[in-house]
C-alpha cells in the first residue's frame, strides 16, 4: 500500500512536513473502535444523524417479480440526471451495457432507458429553492416528453417517481421528506418539503400532453446505492450486501439498523414491509434503512481525540460555507481534497521553502484554485499524455506573468505529488475505519472487549456473524463516486485498510480458520450509477406492494 510512512530527518524535511498527515494500521483500527462506540451514541441520540427510512430489510431485498418501467431522478452534489428505468420480469434478460464488472450479469433483471445528465451550476446552488426545483421540472418534463415520443401510448397518465436526494432529510413516510441544511456549496435553508417543490417545479413545465407525476419513494443517494447493490445481490447467501458508500463529491454510507438502536423520536410510525398491507406498525426489533450522514459535526470527536485533524484542516474548515459543520467530509471526500492540497502546497512553498507568495503561481493563491481532479490524477495516471510530473503542474498550474515570478522545480513537483498521496492515503484509511465502525454498529461484525493486557487492544479469538456462525464469506459494501475510483489509489489503499483493521481486531485469516472463528471478509464492490437505478427499483417495488395490496 503507498503511505506516508516515512523516516523524519529534520524538522524542514519533506518527510518531516508531511508528519502530521501520517497514519498507520494502529491508528486506523483505534480509530475504527471509537468511531463504533460514537456512531452507536449518535444513533441513540443525534437528531441530524442516523436519520430514518421508513425502508425495512425486506424492502431492500424483496423476493418478489416487480416489473414495469419507472420514472427515476438523482439529484447530486453537481449533477443531476433523470431517466426511466425497467425491471424486467425473471425470465427476461436485459443487454443492457450500463451493468458493470465481472458481476454485471446479476443486474441483467435492470434496464436503462433516455437517461439524461445536465450539470448543477454554481448560480443554482445560490438560487431560492423555487428556481432550483423549476429547472429541475423542466428537465423532468424534457424526458417524460422522450418518454411519450418514445412509447406513445404506453406511459400511464400518473407516472410513478422514484427520487435520490443527495442531501440531509427528515423522511416522515417513504414519499414524504423535509430538507435539512444542504450543505455542498448549497445555500438552500432547511425545512422545506422536498415532494412539493418537486411537483410545483414539474408543474410550471408540464404542457398538456404530458402525464402527471406521482411521487412514489424519496431516499439518499447512499440509501438508493444499497438498494441498487441489495437487488444485485439478493440470492446470494455467501455474500451479504450489506453498506451503500458514497465518495464522491460528499461522503456519506448508508447501512440497516434494529429500530431499537434509534432514539424513540427517530423511530418511524409505520415502515414500509413487504409482508404487510402497505405500512406495518412498528416492531421494535426489525432492521431499516438509515440514512448515516456520518461525516457531520457529531461524528468529529475521535478525529481530535486521535489527532486526525491538522492545522491545514482547521484552515478549510475556517474557510468553508459552514466552519464545522462537516468535518469528516472535508477530509475524505471531492469536493474539498484539491482545495486541502493548495492550502498544504501553500503553506509548504511559503513557511519551508520561504517563497514569496505574490510571486507564486495565481492559482494557488486563489481559494478552489486546484481542482481536486487534477490533484487526484497527478502522477503516474497522467504518464499516458504527459509523462513529466514538473510538466504536469507547469501546465495546469502556470506561473504569474510578473518578472519575478517563483517557477516550479522537479523536486517540488515531487513533493506535491507526495502530497496528493498523503492526504490520499489518510482519506482512504478515514474511510475504511468509518466502514468498519458502521458494519460494528449494526452488529454485522462484533469488536471484542479490549484486553488489558495486549497492546493497542487488537487481538481477538472469537467472533459472531449476525448472532450465529455462518459460512458468510463476504460482507460486502457496494462504492460508488468519482473521488474513491480515480483519486490516486484511493479505492485500493481504501481496501488494504479494510483487511488490515481486520487482521488486526481478529487475526490473520489463516489463523481464525485454524481455532473455527466465522469472520466474513469486509470487500469493497462497485455499485455505480446507484443513484438513479435505486430510485427506479424502489418506485417499482413500492409499486408493486401497492398492486399486490
């Protein structure tokens, strides 16, 4: 695994300058450890994470035939993308080339149709929430018009909706939901009802020939991510979808929690099951989908408890849309790793390397300067078009135009790069003890008792897989997002990580199977597109029980 684990040779070194962002496996699982025991509190008491859904484990993994073609819309972080989706009968089989990897073909029961993608642009995300949601219903209008040229005929005069909100909410029913305070770069305030500004933003597009919108699920993209990864899966007894995970723009998981885990003001009258007429009461001990949110404020604790979080975190922390608000993201995720980097380039050319600052580069002056694209592809992954890390910077990263300008050297361009993967390297570890903790937290593994008498407390000889020992071979999360697919090696360093807090907690595998401990290897699985897919398969099941009611 590339890290940053590197000798210091005196405080001015690169290696000495780079301390501070430095991990290691001991750190990552305590780190895991104290995030479980923080998850478990914020499950019990926080009100703005461990949200809800009123979206049992049944749901999630129906056993039924729902088919039909389904409205389904993603709103994200920066882009936003509407399109219809079919679920297939069991006996037909989609060619669908959107289905991914070596595990494409359990997807084959899924069919994309006239998807469409428009980019979120900075001037929305700082419009009232009225505009936003009217451009969002005219693009809506613009595909259900492909949809009636496309199927005259076909489409009912109420088209079923499946919504993937990328943001916090409060759901209160399954097509029902309030917006919290939205964050990336959105300044849209909170308590507004989601479903009606949806269908007033349709409405002021919708011309008379075409059909109403009928607005069937709203979840979180990390929600629709596990049911997209769950309908994958769901006959596979070995292998357990078991997290949905975002890294992309924002970071956020998604996981099934026992309604007894949740405050009582968080538990939801009514869940939807499959076993029921519509919405079941409530039993306490039935698992549904939770919205994490895991990377706001409530979740900050052990970063500071452990020393996660640097002089340059408190630097874009202080500088952001919302000081405090998100510091787990702003350490892990897209939308601020290129910025983490110019404020860690900066203060490396500057304070160690006494450079001027009016004669640097503009745009490493500039806040958003460096884009977190660039930095994630710095390297080796841009040898293809330009082999040269000095050249690489020299062309995205030009020097000022003054006389006097600071130009960029080969050394130091070794030295962002070494940058890049630091701050890469400490995300992916971050992320991985996060899974670990949340997979703890909903008791899909069990940490055990920390020995007095054993360092670092990582050292194991026993444990349960869903309260009994089962051949489960893999517990499985389903990723998607560009940051942990092309930051460096984020993905890869990411599952090292896993195995090593694994290896850690329980021993080495050979080991367990030697003394007949059951414990399922934690894999990383791709689940892309999840946003929009999810939305569509959960319209079609809520459709389905509505039938079959």
């Amino acid at each position: 695994m590339a890290s940053t684990r590197q000798s210091l040779d005196s405080p001015s070194s690169p290696s000495s300058f780079l301390a501070p962002l430095s991990i290691s496996a001991a750190k990552i699982h305590s780190l895991a450890r104290s995030l479980c025991s923080t998850f478990t509190s914020l499950a019990a008491n926080s009100q703005e994470q461990f949200l809800p859904t009123p979206i049992s484990d049944s749901v999630l993994r129906p056993e039924g035939d729902e088919s039909g073609r389904y409205l389904a819309i993603d709103i994200g972080g920066t882009n936003l993308r509407v399109g219809f989706i079919e679920l297939l009968d069991s006996d037909e089989t989609s060619k669908d080339t959107t289905a991914r990897g070596e595990h494409a073909s359990e997807r084959s029961r899924v069919r994309r149709h006239l998807e469409k993608s428009w980019p979120i642009g900075e001037q929305l995300k700082h419009n009232k929430a009225e505009d936003l949601f009217a451009w969002i219903g005219k693009c809506i209008a613009e595909v259900v018009q492909d949809g009636c040229l496309t199927w005259p005929e076909d489409l009912p005069d109420e088209i079923p909706l499946g919504i993937t909100f990328s943001f916090p909410m409060i759901q209160h029913t399954l097509s029902e939901a309030t917006l919290m305070s939205m964050g990336k770069g959105f300044q849209i305030t909170s308590n507004l009802d989601l479903g009606r500004l949806l269908l007033e933003g349709y409405e002021k597009s919708r011309g008379p020939s075409l059909p109403r919108i009928k607005i069937t699920a709203i979840v979180n993209d990390a929600v629709a991510t596990l049911v997209s990864f769950a309908y994958q899966f769901r006959s596979n007894a070995r292998r357990k979808a078991a997290m949905g995970l975002i890294v992309g723009t924002g970071c956020n998981a998604t996981i099934t929690l026992a309604l007894s885990k949740l405050h009582p003001k968080k538990r939801p009258a009514k869940v939807k099951v499959l076993d029921s007429d519509g919405e079941a009461e409530v039993d306490q001990d039935l698992k549904i989908a939770v919205n994490t949110e895991w990377t706001i404020r409530g979740a900050a604790g052990p970063l500071h408890d452990l020393d996660f979080i640097t002089r340059w975190d408190e630097k874009l922390d202080a500088e952001g849309e919302a000081p405090g608000f998100q510091p787990f993201e702003y350490m892990t995720a897209g939308r601020y790793l290129g910025e983490l980097g110019r404020i860690i380039i900066l203060d490396y050319l500057t304070n160690n390397l006494s450079v001027p600052e009016p004669t640097l580069p503009p745009l490493l002056t500039q806040r958003h300067g460096l884009s977190t694209t660039f930095l994630g592809n710095l390297g080796p992954h841009l040898a293809t078009t330009e082999p040269s890390l000095l050249r690489q910077l020299e062309i995205e990263i030009p020097p000022s135009a003054k006389g006097d300008a600071w130009h960029w050297t080969a050394d130091v361009a070794e030295m962002v790069y070494d940058i890049a993967k630091a701050i890469q390297v400490r995300a992916a570890g971050m992320t991985a003890a996060a899974i670990i903790a949340l997979l703890a937290c909903a008791e899909e593994i069990h940490f055990s008792p920390l020995p007095q008498n054993l360092p670092n407390g990582a050292v194991t000889t026993s444990i349960s897989v869903n309260g009994t020992k089962e051949a489960l071979e893999e517990l499985m999360v389903g990723y998607t997002g560009g940051c942990i697919v092309h930051f460096q090696d984020y993905l890869a360093d990411c599952q090292g990580f896993l195995d090593e807090i694994m290896e850690a907690e329980f021993g080495r595998r050979e080991h367990r199977e030697d003394v007949h401990v059951y414990v399922p290897r934690v894999v990383l699985m791709p689940c892309h597109d999840g946003g929009i897919i999810g939305a569509g398969i959960l319209a079609g099941t809520v459709q389905s029980l509505a039938r079959d009611g």
